[in-house]
C-alpha cells in the first residue's frame, strides 16, 4: 500500500504540492469568511439598511467603500445580466441609467465576475484573485531559477500582499495577473534560443486579463514596471536572439491588446462623455502620502485598524498596501545577491523610486509625472502592487541567499536588526498622532497586539537567523515571514461582523411596487445598492460618471453638489435636512425623472415643505421609512393627451395616438449607442433637457423598442475574436510541431 501510495506521489507534477500549499495559505487567510465565522458583505459598512454583531471589535474590512458601492452591487448586476443571457452593456438602475461595461470598475466582462452571482461572491472572487496571484508567482520564481521552495514562499507572499489585505474595491483586480504577466516576459526570454517555441501566449492572456479585470490605471502602473523588467532583461540575452525576442513581445503585447478591445473600446466611448472628477493631471498630479504612511508600510497596524484613527485620514484614504517587517529584512538581504544582480538593483531601485513618487520625495513625483498618463492617477495607491511585487521577488532571491552564502546568513541578522530600529522609528513617529484616540480598554489592548506584531516576527527572525548552520533554518525563516503575512492579512477579517440583519421589509416593498419609476435614497441604501437588488435609483456613484447627468444634476435636482460623480447624501441627519429642502426645491425636476419614492430613516420626521408638496408615508420598516411622490412622470410619457402609453418593459413601449404630430419621452439616460425603432423602422433619438430620449410618434398604434450597443463594439468584437483565434491557432501549430518533431526524433 505504502508503495502505491509513494508511486501516486511521484507522478504527480513537481507543482502539485507547492499549489496545494498556496491554495491553503490563501484559505487560511480568509478562514474567518470561508468557515462562516464572519460575513464580509460590505453592506453592512457602506450603507445604512443594516444592523450587526460584531466580534471583539467592530471595524473597517477594506479601505475603500467602492467594494460596497460598485464591486458587489454592479459586479452582481453584471453576472447576473450574463446568466440570463444578456450581454451586460447597460446598467437601468444607477441614476438615469448608465453603461455597466463601459464603466469598467464592474469588471462586467471579466470571467470570474460571474462568482458575484453567488451569495459568498465576494468572497470566492476574491479568493480566487489571491490564488491565481500567488500560484503566478510560484511559476514566476521558478523560471527565475528559485528551488521550489522558495518558490511556494514567494507565492505564498504575494498571495497575502498588502493589497489584497486592505483595498477591497475593483483597484486589486488586476494585481492578480501581474505574475502572470512577468511570467510571460520571462518565457519569451527562455525561449529566445528557439525558432519554434515562441512563449508569448501567457503574457498576452495575462495583459488582456488585466484590462478585463476592470481597474485600468493599476493594470498600467503594472504594465510600466512589466515594461521595465522586459527592457532590462531583454540585456540578458545574447545580441543576436534579441531582435527574435522582442518580436515575441511586441507579438504578445498586441495580441493582448486586441484581445482586450471589446471592453476597452466601450470604456474609451464613453469617457469621450464623461467626467471623471479629480483624475485631472492638476488634481492627482500633485497628491501625496502624507510623511506618517511610511510608519505603516512597515508596521500596518501602527494608527491601528483600517481607520481606526481620525488623526491620519489622509494615510487610509491615499495608501495602497504595506509591505510588512520581516519580508523587507529578508528582501534586503536578496538585494546582495550575485545571481540576476541587475534584476535584483533593478527591483530595489523601483520600490524605492515608486515609494519616493508616492511621499513626493525630493519632488519624484514630478518625474514619474513625465510619463505619459501618470499625472491623471491616484499614483501612491496604484504604484504599490509593482513595489509589492518586486519585495516579494527579493525576498524570494535572500531565502535562496541564504542557504547558498554565508555572507548572507550573516546579512539577515544585521538586516533583521535594522528592521527593528525602523520599527522603533515607525512607533515613535506614529505617537503623537496615536494620541487623544478614545478607545476601549479591550480595543485598546488588542490594538497593542497587532503592533507588537511585526517586533515578535523580528525577534523570531533574529533568533531563527542565529542559528544558521541548521538545516531547518531556512524552513523556519519561511515560518516566520509568511506567518507575519498570515497574521497582517487576517486582521482586517476579525473586525467582520458575525451576523449581518438586513430590513428587507423596505426593500421589498419597492421591489413590489417601484415598477419602472425610481426612487431617491436618504442615507439608507446607499448607491449604488439599488442595483443590486434590481431598484431604480436616481442615487448613484461611480467613476467614470456621465458628464451629461451631473450637469443635469448641478442644474436642476442639486445645484452645489460635490464631487461631482456622487449623487449622495453626505453628512448624517443634516445631509438628510439639505436633500429635504433641494427636493422640495426643485421638487418638479425629482417627479419628471420618474422619480415616485424617497427611502428615509425611520428616526427623520418628514419635512413640512414634503408634507406640503403631498409627499406621504407608504410604508415603515425596521430601519428606513418609504414616501411617495404625489405625481410622478413615468418611464414613457407623450406629448399630449391625445396618446396613450402603457409598458412593462423598461425597452419597450406600446402607443396608441389619436392624432398626428406626438413625442414620446423617455426618462433613460440619452447617449450615442441608443436606438430605437417605431414598428421595426428605424426612429431618431433626440436629447431633450440634457439627458432624456425623445422620438417623433406617428398616428395609430406603434411598438417602440429601445436597445443599447457600445459604438464601435463590432469592430472591438470582430478583432477580440480574430486574436483569441490567432493565438489558440498558434499554441496548437506550435505544440503539433513539437510533437511530430518529438516523435521522428524517437523513431
């Protein structure tokens, strides 16, 4: 038995074990999530339709609450959308309507967006995402040369990197494929000797990937430092192969490109009409850490949990992930090392530079802004995967140091010692701003925990490191270093809640009763989670934002609204007191964008100006109030009396007029790529008041269907499935030929 069990063993591939091991680590992550322990939906933090239990504390899962506001809620519309079938251009329940892939942040086209259609979605998208990360980069090491264990410990690293950690939203998606994409570069460096094997394939999946995964910046702050390793490695091959090896880039960077147009060309249209708020070259261009956030990439829990402190919003608002202590004493120590020595200087000299560019370190920042489209991103949170990823690397490269030299076994101790002046540095820094924090005795207790954290993995580090001549050192130090990522990782998942209790009873009753008119949210479901549960909100947030609607908004529901892609309550009880008076305001405008009900908080009495304008309660729930509007315009409204409309759904429309000469109006979103069609002719849509779609109706009964496509999106479909064909033709001629010249070298 035990002999077939060793021979199972032996057959299996090399990588078996290290992926399994992977897999478990990113489980063990997410263990809380996974066991049912605790329940990520971040509704429970981004909007106000919930109560929950919380653990020991209650605090933030993510930094940014677009994890709530876009990636669940339009993430969920777009697989669903896909699962019925249905292509998912068009969102109709944010605003007046607005493109869903197009709007890029849901992913909407990504294949692993269809996991939202589960409950635990989130979850297992994110998961998943942490898995194909570290799996990459264990395939990444190898061809670097790493012994598989070190390898696994690499995977293992980027699979808990600071950015998956702490971010939560759609910027982390493309993170996952920057392994990929390196592994890429470095199969077209092996294959450089070889005429037939051409390796270009992964890096062209893994850029098209990226781009799908819906965040573009980071996927281009990726691609700059891919960009640059590429170049540097293109020196490591000898003269005469490097012209055959940069074709196979250029082939792979293309091919990915093309791959990619069907979601880039709908979100290249409609940022052609579209704001995009504080992504202007003289906003972002400018922004910077604050001095204080050096203090966390080394010790992420100095200011305590994800906002915990109101004394350094700045940090948790601008920061992309953290790196962590022992990895960094490790990492130095691979900066040392002979092997891939221009590799490892250039890996160094990124982070640094990239770190310099985020804290606008004796102006860096004004460099990296030379670079085309730089100057227009949140640079100090999208650099920070590439400065993770080339950490990692190192620290992969100091493991292998360390068992191969005893210079470098004797480096980890200084380095682990200078680790820990940098963390006494960290706390001493971080002191004054930790001050006048009220917290709990237990909050309080468990806040030093987490900060003796990183100092306890050091202290392990530096004994482990003294004790080099072991054969079980260098298994330790991995101990010791992905423990401290384990640990860093989980935090943000104990302050989950262990029961979230959503009051559907509001919910449900708009779900009933909303039909095809919308309602406006008071600080109770906030945007975009209309969506997700299929209501029509005139509420919404998101990035890129129709120019049009805001202007529509700026003009006629909420003159001085900021910024200007969020149609949000902001401010509590005195936020809900401002919309109150623009409501009544403007109260005609609200009730000709089909606007019928208003979901309030059950503790706001109504104002009297609503009272007066007939706005009454219609129903109560546990934790929101829902009002109605007295007349509001419907989805379909002609021009006169002489018309009659009736629909039931929201694309088409059944009219019967009396007389010539009607309009018919529709309270939908007017953007180039609508058509529409009067008994199956084609009709013109026209922009009235800014935003709405109007056709000319001819007399009698008429059938007017709607339907949304992305301008261009043929051509951007045509060419996506002319490279996939290209690229699946050309593994397959490249591995049959393999194989015939494999078989005549055998006969």
């Amino acid at each position: 038995m035990r002999e077939r069990v060793a021979d199972f063993y032996r057959r299996l591939p090399s990588w078996t074990v290290p992926v399994v091991l992977i897999v478990l680590t990113v489980l063990a992550g997410n263990a809380i999530y996974v066991l049912g322990l605790g329940n990520n939906d971040p509704i429970s933090w981004t909007a106000g339709i919930s109560q929950h239990l919380c653990r020991l504390v209650c605090s933030r899962q993510a930094i940014d609450p677009n994890v709530g506001f876009i990636t669940q809620s339009l993430g969920h519309q777009a697989a669903t959308d896909l699962l019925h079938g249905h292509m998912p251009w068009w969102n109709y329940f944010e605003g007046l309507g607005q493109p869903l892939a197009g709007e890029m942040q849901s992913a909407a086209l990504f294949p692993l967006t269809l996991l939202f259609a589960l409950s635990s979605g989130l979850v297992w998208f994110h998961v998943t995402l942490e898995v194909i990360a570290g799996i990459s980069t264990y395939f990444l090491a190898r061809r670097l040369s790493m012994p598989i264990f070190m390898a696994t410990v690499a995977g293992m690293l980027f699979a808990l990197n600071g950015t998956y950690a702490w971010l939560g939203n759609s910027v982390l998606n493309p993170v996952a494929f920057l392994p990929m994409l390196l592994l890429g570069i470095e199969m077209i460096i092996e294959s450089a000797p070889s005429t037939s094997k051409r390796g270009w394939y992964i890096a062209a999946i893994a850029l098209a990937l990226s781009m799908y995964a819906g965040f573009p910046e980071v996927a281009y702050f990726d691609g700059l430092f891919a960009g640059a390793w590429a170049i540097l490695r293109l020196f490591a091959v000898p003269s005469e192969q490097r012209l055959r090896v940069l074709r196979r880039l250029g082939l792979g960077g293309l091919v990915g490109i093309v791959l990619s147009l069907p979601i880039l060309v709908p979100f290249y249209d409609f940022m052609k009409v579209a704001f995009v708020g504080s992504h202007t070259a003289a906003v972002l261009g400018v922004v910077r850490l604050p001095t204080q956030a050096i203090s966390a990439f080394f010790d992420p829990y100095v200011y305590g949990t994800i906002f915990n402190s109101t004394n350094v919003p700045s940090v948790w608002g601008e920061i992309g992930g953290y790196f962590g202590a022992s990895i960094c004493a490790v990492a130095i120590v691979g900066l040392f090392g002979s092997r891939h020595r221009a590799l490892r200087i250039f890996l160094a000299v990124w982070t640094l530079v990239g770190l310099a560019g985020a804290l606008d370190f004796l102006h860096f920042r004004v460099l990296w802004n030379l670079i085309p489209l730089v100057s227009t991103a949140a640079f100090p949170r999208y650099i920070m995967p590439s400065c993770e990823m080339a950490v990692v690397v190192l620290a992969g490269f100091g493991l292998v140091d360390f068992t191969q030299s005893t210079k470098a076994k004797r480096l980890l101790t200084s380095t682990t010692v200078l680790m820990v002046f940098v963390l006494l540095w960290c706390a001493n820094e971080a002191r004054p701003y930790n001050k006048g924090v009220v917290l709990s005795h237990k909050a309080r207790i468990i806040l030093i925990g987490l900060d003796l954290i990183p100092f306890i993995a050091l202290a392990l580090l530096l004994i482990v490191s003294r004790f080099y001549k072991a054969r079980i050192t260098p298994l330790l130090i991995a101990l010791v270093v992905v423990g401290e990522a384990l640990l860093l990782f989980i935090v943000p998942t104990v302050g989950s809640p262990k029961e979230i209790n959503i009051d559907y009873a509001p919910i449900q009753y708009l779900q009933q009763h909303e039909g095809q008119y919308r309602f406006v949210d008071f600080a109770v479901l906030y945007p975009n989670w209309g969506t997700e549960f299929g209501l029509n909100s005139l509420s919404s947030i998101d990035l890129p934002y129709p120019q049009n609607f805001k202007n529509f908004i700026e003009q006629n529901l909420y003159p001085g609204l900021t910024p200007g892609n969020q149609f949000v309550i902001k401010g509590g009880l005195q936020g809900v007191e401002k919309q109150e008076a623009e409501l009544a305001t403007h109260f005609q405008a609200y009730e000709n964008a089909s606007v019928k009900y208003l979901l309030i908080p059950i503790q706001v009495v109504l104002s009297p100006a609503l009272t007066k304008l007939g706005v009454t309660k219609v129903f109560s729930g546990t934790l929101a109030s829902v009002y109605q509007l007295p007349n509001p315009r419907g989805l379909f409204s002609t021009s006169t009396s002489s018309c009659t409309v009736s629909s039931t759904n929201d694309n088409v429309a059944t009219v019967n007029c009396s007389k010539p000469g009607a309009t018919l109006l529709r309270t939908e979103l007017s953007m180039n790529g609508w058509k529409a069609t009067v008994n199956g002719k084609p009709a013109t849509i026209t922009t009235i008041d800014g935003v709405y779609q109007q056709i000319d109706l001819p007399n009698g009964h008429s059938v007017v269907e709607y339907s949304f496509f992305p301008p261009h999106e043929r051509y951007a479909l045509l060419a996506g499935l002319l490279a996939c064909l290209f690229l699946i033709g050309s593994f397959v001629n490249e591995r049959v030929s393999f194989i015939t010249r494999r078989g005549r070298h055998q006969s």
